[in-house]
C-alpha cells in the first residue's frame, strides 16, 4: 500500500503544471495589467519598480562576499531585490533587457561554490531569488539555462537542507522567523523543480506547508509579534510567499484568522511619522508596507487595512520622488499582484488597540494623521526571540515628533550577543530604556511575560510588571492613560517594597532643560513638557547612555533623562506630559 502511494505522488506531482506558476501565473497577467492601467496608486507603483530595474541593469551581480565571517545574507538579498525587480519588468513590459539581465543573475548565484548552508537563512534566501527567476522565466529558458538553475536548487538548497539541518530547531518546530524564511524558501524551491526529483522535493514541500502552519504561534492570541515589526516583515513576507505560491498553483490553503489581527497590529504599532514602535532588536525606520500587508489585506478584505496600506504607500512614494530613504525594497514588486483596490479602501479606523501574547502592547493615537499624537507602551519579556530587557517601554510622538525613543539593537557579531554576554551590552537593558530600574539591577526575563491588565476605559492601559521586578519589588504595576484632547499623556508606577531606589527614565532626542519638577524638551520648533506630580523624591537629572566597549553603537545624539526616587513601602511615581 504504501508502494502505491509513494507511485500515486511521484504521479501526482510529475504531471507538470506549466510555468510559470510560482506567484505569477501568466493566467494572471492580463489582471495585473488592467490594474495598473485603471488603478493610479498601481501605475504609480509599477512606475517604482520598473525605475529600480532600470538602475538594476548596471548594479553588479551578486558575489561570494561574507564580510563578518558568518553570513551570505546581504548577498542573498541583493540576488532577490534584482530578480524580483528585473524578471517583473520584463513581464510587465516585455523589454528584453530585464530578461536578460535576471539571466545574468541567476549565472551568477548558479555559479558561487555555495549558498554558505551554515547560516541557512542565506541559502534560503538564495534559493528563493533562483526559484522566482527560474520559474518566471522559464518559458523563454534554453533546456541548458534550465538545467543549471536545477541543478544549483537541488544541489545547493534542497540536498543540503536535510543533510545538514534535520535535526535544527527552526526545521523541526516553529522557533523564529528562521522556520518562516527557511520553510518557504525551501518550499518555494522545490515547487520550482519538483518534477526533477519528486521524491526528494514533495517532503520538502510537505516540510515547508506544516512549518508554515505551526509558526502561527508567533501571532497567538491576537496578532502582535514577538520579534517586533522589523522581523514581522521578514518572517511575514516569507510566510505570505508560500501561501500565495501555493494559491497560485492552485492548493488549499489554510490561513489562521491570526494573521488579519496582525495586519491590524503592523497598522497600529507604525505611528504618525511612519516609525515604528521598534520594541526587541530593531530599528526605527520609515515605515514603508511589504507586500504581505497588501496580502493580507486583500485576502482577510479588511477595509482599515487597505486604507492603512495604501496611505502609507502614496506617502512612501512621494518621500521616494523627493530623494527619500527607500529601506529594503526586495519583495517590493509583489504589491502589484496583491495591492488592495482602492474602492476598498474605507472603512473605521480604530484609536487604540490592545495586544496579547508574549510581547503585550498597547497603542493609543489622537487621529490617522501625519501630526497626530501616538503611544505605543509594552508588557512582555527579554525571554522572546530578540527581545530586550525593555518591559513597561513606551515611546510617543505628537505635532510631527517623535519624543521618546526606542534605541534599537546593537552589533549581532558582538561576543555572546545571543548567549551568555547578551545582557552586557547596553541598548539590551532596561538601564537604556524608558522603563525602571529597581535598585540598580537588570530585569528579569520570565517566560510568561509582563501582562496588559483590565483597564476601565480605551484610553487607559495596566501593566503588570512585577514579573520583570522579581526578586527586586512585591508589585510593579505602570499604567499610561492617553489625553488625547490635549496631545498628552500620563504615566503612573505603583512599586510596592522595593529593594533600592527606582529610577524613571525616557530617552529622547529633543534638548533637555530642567525647570524644576518639569523637564522641557524642544524639538523642530515644538515643546513637550514632562511634570512631576508625585512627591516620592528624587529630582530630574540627565543619566548616561555611553556603553561598557566601544564596538557597541555610542548612542550619540540620544539623551536619558530622569529621576530615581528612595525606596518606599508604597511608593508611587506619576509624570504627565503634553505639547505647550
């Protein structure tokens, strides 16, 4: 029985389906087409893409360049960014150039002794950009150029995977954003040649289905992810392309609601200014959608999502027009299969937003507007995939700024950066971020996290910090209540027997003047004022935020400032602040 089994897949999948099938079906051209002829922000878009493949023509080719000793990845990307953008210009367009040019890529990627399988998220990567481009082109491929590209897939991804990664936590269970780029991208690259070898390929395609399905764990119960927004781009993205490869060639999928909650999420932890609330080891950057926000969108037909997706497009293009940063760019062409339309774009806009989970958080916002005033506060745990000691976080923006900052991560390739050293490194710790410090000690990291408790109104949030405080306090419990009516906020800690003094801090950028029991900060022509109105001691001061080596980032242009009150047996900290 078994026999026939093994004979009726082996049939299954050797009955080709045509290529290209990954994503881009040719059945699905004429759409798309239509779409850029009738939808402005679509031809703008493609306008975007072919523009970047234009630059593509004379950019090099990737190279074997692994610049720390450990990783491919930049070289990876650099492979996908040029694929992605080339082979759907030339699709779109018909311009032979571009074809020709993702012929030159897919060479050179063939051509490099490996994908450096050590650090598999550059062979995933890799494969990926190989698949696309082969599977895009494929009609127009010489039986030679097919064959190579093949052969690079099954011999540089797919053999390798389960010869050396069997065992790995990422390919056994959904452990980070490693299961999702590496299950898809191998996923990807073996419905790309499955008819090559269906017995090797099918279980890897079967691998990276169920890898899919368990990471929805990352978005339980409501959506928020634990490695923050930068890496939901990442692992998101990559889950997303499996899922619409796998539409694309026609298979039942079986996406988790989880995922419409946490398009819900990326709209709500971006703030006015298109920064993100950069909690965990990212960076604040502006925030430009990935094509899984159009796919989810689209896919889960959520009216706020689309209105949230496309505003932030047309301003990232016009940021784009006038000389403005475009970040990684990579997946940037696939909006156009998924952009939601604009008729669909309406709908109510939720203020505020709780999120559960591992990394708790809660958002509070005035308005959907550029100058609105927003706070992202979080619960959570330095426990969570590249979380930092930064339970009871928050940062804010109003008229335009952003006032408290997140400082984001440090150098991966420092000593024990993810073991034993991780908590030496400064922007790691709650001493460098806008959280307490209880008698001079780092945080805890409980496996639980510090939970969002109920609050009253929508206005207002709890959190439960004792976890993070143990051993240090009885109970730590920071509430933030949002005004917007005067684009403020206040901010209120409850620490109940402490075991030293506890220090309340903000990071800023703005310059700092001390007036007493207020902190002024002036910045872009603008004045936020912090006030004390508790009378738990302590005065407001300025700490540092130079680190322990030099190699860590030095934190120039930042500003901590303060105040640490004596340790009482109820003692209570409130700051309000509020533009003037």
């Amino acid at each position: 029985m078994r026999l026939v089994l093994a004979l009726l897949a082996t049939l299954t999948i050797a009955r080709a389906d045509l290529h290209p099938r990954l994503l881009f079906p040719a059945t699905l051209e004429p759409a798309v087409k239509e779409r850029i002829g009738k939808d402005p922000l679509a031809a703008d878009l493609q306008r975007l893409v072919v523009k970047r493949a234009e630059k593509i023509l004379t950019d090099r080719t990737c190279e074997y360049r692994i610049p720390d000793g450990k990783r491919l990845l930049s070289e990876s990307r650099l492979a996908l960014n040029h694929v992605l953008h080339c082979s759907w210009a030339w699709r779109t367009t018909g311009d032979a150039r571009f074809k020709e040019r993702v012929v030159r890529e897919l060479d050179a990627a063939c051509a490099l002794k490996d994908w450096n399988p050590s650090h598999f998220l550059d062979t995933a990567e890799m494969a990926t950009a190989v698949a696309i481009g082969y599977d895009w082109l494929h009609p127009v491929l010489t039986s030679e150029q097919r064959q190579r590209y093949e052969d690079a897939l099954l011999d540089k991804a797919l053999r390798v995977v389960g010869q050396k990664h069997a065992k790995t936590g990422w390919w056994t269970g959904a452990t980070n954003n490693w299961t999702q780029v590496c299950g898809a991208g191998m996923g990807m690259a073996a419905e790309a040649v499955k008819e090559r070898d269906p017995s090797l390929c099918q279980p890897v395609i079967d691998r990276g289905r169920e890898l899919i399905e368990k990471c929805k764990v990352f978005y339980e119960p409501d959506g928020a992810y634990p490695e923050g927004p930068s890496y939901w781009h990442y692992g998101t993205n990559y889950e997303v392309l499996l899922f619409a490869a796998r539409e694309s060639l026609a298979q039942e999928i079986d996406v988790t609601p989880l995922l419409n909650g946490s398009g819900d999420f990326m709209m709500h932890v971006t703030g006015p200014s298109r920064l993100s609330f950069n909690y965990a080891d990212g960076n604040a950057y502006t925030e430009i959608p990935s094509p899984a926000q159009s796919w989810i969108a689209t896919h889960f037909k959520s009216p706020a999502q689309a209105h949230h997706v496309r505003s932030l497009l047309e301003r990232g293009l016009k940021d784009i027009a006038s000389g403005g940063a475009t970040g990684d760019l990579r997946f940037f062409p696939l909006h156009l299969l998924w952009l939601p339309a604009a008729g669909e774009a309406k709908g109510g806009m939720p203020l505020s937003a709780r999120f559960n989970g591992e990394q708790s958080l809660a958002f509070f916002r005035s308005a959907w507007a550029p100058d609105a005033a927003w706070l992202a506060i979080k619960g959570g745990t330095g426990a969570a995939s590249h979380g930092h000691l930064d339970a009871g976080a928050f940062v804010y923006e109003a008229g335009g700024v952003r006032w408290f900052h997140d400082l984001g991560k440090d150098d991966y390739n420092m000593p024990g950066y993810f073991g034993k050293n991780r908590w030496d490194y400064l922007r790691l710790t709650n001493f460098s971020h806008s959280t307490l410090v209880i008698a001079g000690k780092l945080q805890s990291t409980p496996k639980q996290g510090c939970p969002l408790l109920k609050s009253a109104s929508a206005d207002e949030v709890a959190i439960d910090l004792t976890p993070a405080y143990a051993a240090q306090a009885d109970q730590v419990t920071r509430s933030a209540r949002f005004q917007a009516s005067d684009d403020g906020a206040s901010l209120t800690d409850l620490v109940e027997n402490p075991a030293g003094p506890v220090r309340w801090a903000i990071v800023t950028k703005a310059s700092p003047k001390i007036d007493g029991e207020r902190l002024i900060l002036e910045e872009a022509g603008k004045r936020l004022v912090l006030t004390r109105l508790d009378k738990s001691g302590g005065v407001w001061e300025e700490y540092s935020l130079k680190p322990a080596t030099e190699r860590e980032q030095q934190n120039k242009g930042f500003h901590l400032m303060g105040f640490t009150a004596p340790p009482a047996e109820k003692l209570c900290l409130e700051v309000n602040w509020k533009l003037e």
